[in-house]
C-alpha cells in the first residue's frame, strides 16, 4: 500500500488534503486542470482505483492496510462518480 500512498499523496498538494480525489473533486468542480500539461487527473483516478481493488483482491493484506486500501478506494470511486 505504501507505492499506491505514494501515487495518490504528493506533499506540495495545496488542494483538500493533498490527495488525488481531492484534485479531481477540484478539476470537477472548477473546470481548472491541475495535471501535467494542463490535463485532468481522472484517468490517474481510474488507474489507481483499479490498482487498489486489485490489492484489495489478491494480495494478502494486513487488516490495516485492507482497511487502508478500502478507504483508499471508497475515496476515490466517490470523486469519479462510482
């Protein structure tokens, strides 16, 4: 869990709590894209969300991290409208 922590969290982040669907909440509600040539975050939205479920799903977690990864993905399926 901690590369996806990783992908999802930058520490420079100045929007919500610094996380991907705090961005992608932002890009929706404002139409400013805040992504790498002014693209949108949601695609790292949807990859990250699969990446997790698959976690979630074959991976032997811990109950923390599985806790984690949930929320994790809850986080992000709520940003993209899931």
């Amino acid at each position: 869990m901690k590369n996806a922590i990783k992908q999802l969290y930058r520490g420079k982040s100045f929007i919500g709590d610094g996380g991907t669907a705090d961005v992608i909440r932002f890009e929706q509600e404002t139409g400013i894209m805040l992504g790498k040539n002014g693209g949108s975050h949601v695609q790292k939205g949807i990859d990250m969300a699969s990446y997790i479920q698959n976690k979630i799903l074959t991976q032997n977690l811990s109950d923390t991290d599985r806790t984690l990864a949930t929320r994790l993905l809850d986080d992000l399926n709520s940003a993209l409208g899931r």
